[in-house]
C-alpha cells in the first residue's frame, strides 16, 4: 500500500467547478481497514479542519456505495494546470507527516491518479449534483483517440438537437495511464438516484424522430464516418473492460462550500 500522499496539491475543487486552463484533476482512492470506516472518517475530519478551511486549500470527497469499490472514498482535488503541480505549499512537510501519522495506518489502500476533464465530450457539464451515476471504461490500446472523437461529437450533437440540462455528465480522460487507456463518464444526477427510473423525465425526444442523431451525425460528417461509428460504439469494438457504480458527495468530509 502506498502510505505517501505525495501527489496531493491544494487547489479549488469540485467536480463541477471549472476555470480557463485547469482542467486537472489528483485523486486519491482510499479505503479504510475492515472496521475503521468510522475511525477514518473521525481522522479525516480533524485532518479536514487543521489543513484544509481555507478556499485554496479545498478538499472534495466522494464516497463509492456499490460495486467491488464501495466504502472507497475518493478525494478528489482541482482543477488545476500542469503549472499549477510546480507549486509547493509552505507546510507541505507538515501536512504530510499529519495523514502519515492519523491516517495511513487506517487504509488498506490508497491509489493515486491523475484525470483531465474533456469539456467538449461532456454534456451540460455544470449541473450540480451530489449523486453520481459513474462509469469506467478501459479502453483496447490504440483506439483512445476514435473513442474521445466519437464522444466529443455525440455530445455536440446531443447539445444542438436537444439543447436541456435534463441529462448531464461529465467525462474525465486517465493521464499517464501508459497502455491501459481509461476513460470515466461521471452522469450527474441532480434530482438523486430516482433520475435513472424509466420515464422520470417523462416522454422521450428522440422517440419521435429517432433518426434524428444519425441524420444529423452523416449531414456532418458523412455516411462512412456513421458506419465507423456504429462498430466501434454500438459494437463495443473499443472496450477492454468496463465497471459501473454510484458515488456520493460526502459534505460532511469535504471543505464547506462558501
């Protein structure tokens, strides 16, 4: 287990939150020991409060509640810049040796990684939400770049043909994932898990012109590029390996929102 948490920078966060030229993302996957849920999340809270009050030093935390992940807690930090991870904060070495001494024993667990939030694959990406539908996806080596093309093009023609914020996600692109590509597409459910009931939002658009996507998609870009699309989307040609879950905001173990 990796007791360090080295890679940790102290940047405003939310998922939801973004600036001009920050669209990084640390996150740290935390899982207590079997019976120290409650004692991590007393010592998380006191770490909370010594190191992490101000706006600049701001700290989200998402808690995994199904899956082989749950009662992972995910912490999440950003956005930031690349020039951003140059910045070393005054009491690093304090508050690194604090979650040395109050928390690192208590984890069975702890995994560091890096995302980048791709806006233009996104979809109504700042709707805010405090539970999330999230989905994983490995992707086979050498098709990362026609699976975020796809993705960036059905968002933006999602958003031309049904310009509401009754759907909304956010996808996220691994850095520094070396030969297993992920990508992650967090759905923010903003009316709560109901939201993923058959007809919450009541009749679908598309129902009465359901080729309204594809008409638009070949008027775009052209009939063999549909074609492409529908092997490697709809096929699944992409995917090496694929999990979903839900995750809640956890506002209690995250800095208050001012």
């Amino acid at each position: 287990m990796k007791k360090a948490f080295f890679l940790w920078l102290f940047i405003a966060i939310t998922f939801s939150a973004f600036s001009q030229g920050k669209t990084l993302y640390s996150i740290a996957s935390v899982k207590p020991k079997a019976g120290m849920k409650m004692a991590f999340e007393a010592a998380w809270k006191t770490h909370l409060d010594k190191y992490h009050v101000k706006e600049e030093d701001r700290q989200a935390v998402y808690e995994i509640t199904t899956g082989v992940h749950a009662g992972t807690y995910m912490i999440v930090t950003g956005p930031m810049s690349y020039a951003d991870m140059d910045i070393e904060k005054a009491n690093r070495k304090e508050h690194g040796a604090d979650l040395q001494s109050t928390i690192s024993g208590l984890l069975e667990s702890n995994v560091q990684s890096w995302y980048r939030w791709d806006d233009t694959a996104s979809y109504h990406g700042d709707v805010v939400a405090s539970k999330f539908n999230v989905m994983v996806t490995h992707i086979k080596w050498g098709m990362q770049i026609a699976t975020i093309r796809e993705s960036k093009r059905g968002s933006q023609i999602n958003q031309k043909l049904y310009p509401t914020d009754r759907f909304s996600f956010n996808v996220y692109v691994q850095q520094f994932a070396g030969s297993d590509p992920v990508i992650v597409n967090v759905r923010n459910l903003k009316d709560g898990f109901k939201e993923m009931e058959n007809g919450y939002y009541g009749p679908n658009p598309m129902a009465n012109q359901p080729d309204a996507f594809k008409n638009a998609y070949i008027a775009q870009y052209g009939q063999a590029d549909w074609d492409a699309r529908q092997k490697l989307v709809m096929d699944n040609a992409n995917v090496a390996s694929r999990e979903v879950y839900l995750m809640v905001l956890r506002k209690d173990l995250s800095t208050p929102v001012k």
